[in-house]
C-alpha cells in the first residue's frame, strides 16, 4: 500500500514538474515573441521617424530654393531697374547737353551777326570763351553722371553678390549641422546597439537551458539586422557627403 502510494505521489510530482516545464516553455517563447515584436515596432518606428526627418529635410530644401529663386528674381528686376534708370539718366544728360549745345550755337550765331556789323573783338573772344566753358561744364556733368550711375550699378551688384554668398553661407552651415545631429544620432545607435550585443552575448554565456540560449540568439539576430540598418543609413549618409564634395576635398 505504501509502494503503491509511493509511486502515485512520484507520478504527481513528474507532471506537475512537466507542467512546471512547459509552463517556463511557455513563457519563455511569450517573452521571446514580446521581445521580438517589440523590437519590431521600434524598427519601424525609427523608420517612420527617420522618413518623417527625410520629408522635413526635404520640405525645408524646397523652401530653400524657392527662397532663393524669389530672391534671384527680385535682383534682376533691380538690376533691370538700375540698368533702365542708368539709361534713362544718362539720355537725359545727352538731351540736355545737346539743348544747350544748340542753344549756344544760337546765341552765337546772333552774336556772330550783331558782332559782324560792329566787329568787337573783346566781344566775339568773350563769347569763345563762355561756348567753351560752357560745354565744358555740360561734359563734366554728363561724365559725372555717368559715373555716378556705374558707381551705383557696381555697388547693387557688389551688394546683391554679398548676400547671396551670406545666404550660400548660412544654407551650408544649416546642412552641416543637420548632416552632424544625422551622423551623431546613427553614432550613438550604432553604440546603444554594441552595447545590446555585449549584453546579449554575456546573457548567453549565462545560460543554463537551451530555451534561455534560443531566446538569447534570437535577440542576438534582431541586434545584428538593426546594426546592419544603422550602418547602411550611416554608409548613405556618408555617401550623400561624399557626393556633395568638391574632387580636391573628398573629405569635406
């Protein structure tokens, strides 16, 4: 009777340690399966996220542009401005250069003729001198306007070239710091995901089944693929860097 309830209390406790067994099993693959989905929903979310950086950048590369053309635009109307004031300034100068050009020609041809009749040489001179003053003074006027007009156009120009090369400037030193947080950020993830791996790895030194150690692997595999994006993003980041420098300055 003893034996008998011997060997039932041994046959109890063989299944409930089965049970106790596929129980662990059991939550082992749970955890597994918890680990491995949520490993997942971060990949995507960090994928997600790194599109959604990529569309801003972008987004801000059209504004950009469109910044620029607009203001390229507005330059050659100034510049079409000052080129059409330059000519109109100076036509002005021509034409009254040439009023008062005819109108000497006019006194002096009446002062010619009064002076024909009574010969005043002291005055006949004094006219010279005057016609030759005067249109002296009317060149000098039409220099100094011209002057004054290429002096004006040259500084727009000098100005206009000014901010453009600010605003080229600024646009480079906005994508280099942009391009630094990018590589900053694959960096530190690249880290974080080395320091999973040398986690992992001493998870698997210490593991005392064979369900610890597939559970430890398949952690070890979903590191490796991340590592495996990370550098692929850093090797296309890189990539683009490279491609943006100039030949004689491959590591710009």
């Amino acid at each position: 009777m003893a034996q008998s309830e011997k060997r039932e209390n041994s046959v109890l406790f063989s299944l409930r340690e089965l049970r106790s067994i596929e129980e662990t099993r059991v939550k082992e693959e749970e955890d597994a399966a918890k680990a491995a989905e949520e490993a997942r929903i971060r990949a995507r979310m960090d994928e997600e996220r790194r599109q959604r950086d990529a569309e801003e950048a972008e987004k801000q590369r059209q504004l950009e542009a469109a910044r620029l053309e607009k203001e390229a635009a507005e330059a050659r109307v100034r510049e079409e401005q000052l080129r059409i004031q330059e000519a109109e300034a100076r036509a002005r100068a021509e034409h009254q250069a040439q009023l008062e050009a005819q109108r000497l020609a006019h006194e002096m041809e009446i002062r010619k003729t009064e002076a024909s009749k009574k010969r005043p040489v002291a005055l006949v001179v004094a006219m010279l001198i005057f016609a030759v003053i005067t249109v002296g003074a009317v060149l000098f006027m039409i220099q100094r306007s011209n002057e004054k007009a290429e002096a004006d156009k040259q500084r727009a120009v000098a100005e206009e070239q000014a901010k453009k090369d600010r605003e080229i400037r600024e646009q480079k030193e906005r994508e280099t710091a942009e391009l630094k947080a990018t590589v900053d950020s694959l960096i530190a993830a690249q880290k974080d995901l080395d320091n999973q791996m040398r986690e992992a790895e001493r998870q698997l030194s210490a593991a005392t089944s064979q369900a610890e150690r597939d559970k430890v692997a398949a952690r070890q595999a979903e590191i490796r693929r991340q590592q495996r994006e990370a550098q692929a993003r850093l090797d296309k980041v890189k990539a683009g860097v490279k491609l943006k420098c100039p030949p004689d300055q491959p590591l710009c």
